[in-house]
C-alpha cells in the first residue's frame, strides 16, 4: 500500500498491520468508574462484542525504507 511518509517527505510503500488500540481508562478506581459507566449504562449491554473488538484495532503503517511507523485511525506518527 502507498502512503505518505513523513520522514522520507515522499509517498512510498508502506506494510499493514493491526494493534490494539491504547486502553482509553487507566487502570485505576475512577478509570474503572469511567469504563463501567460508558460501557453498560450509556452503551448498553447488549453491544455487538465483534464490532466492539474490530473498534479496538488500530490499523499501523510501517514505511518499508525507514521504518517509521503511523496509526492509520488517528493519522499520528509514532515514534
């Protein structure tokens, strides 16, 4: 897949792959207060866990001639 490359400031092939999207709640008593609140009473129970877990992907793109990776989804580099 072609893709715009910040590091070689040109359009080059790029390699796809999912991750795991960064958990949105720490892993403490008010993240664990956030979670259950947006999950079960604003979402409800009864949500699709398969669209659910494709939500939780990210899709990464890695520049096969530097390196450098960026997440597809929210269009950032990571370094």
């Amino acid at each position: 897949m072609e893709s715009y490359c910040k590091k070689c400031s040109q359009v080059t092939q790029h390699k796809q792959h999912l991750q795991e999207a960064k958990d949105n709640y720490p892993n403490t008593f008010w993240g664990g207060v956030k979670k259950y609140v947006v999950e079960t009473l604003l979402i409800g129970e009864n949500t699709d866990m398969a669209l659910k877990k494709l939500d939780e992907q990210e899709l990464v793109l890695t520049c096969t001639f530097c390196g450098n990776k960026k997440v597809e989804n929210q269009a950032t580099e990571l370094q």
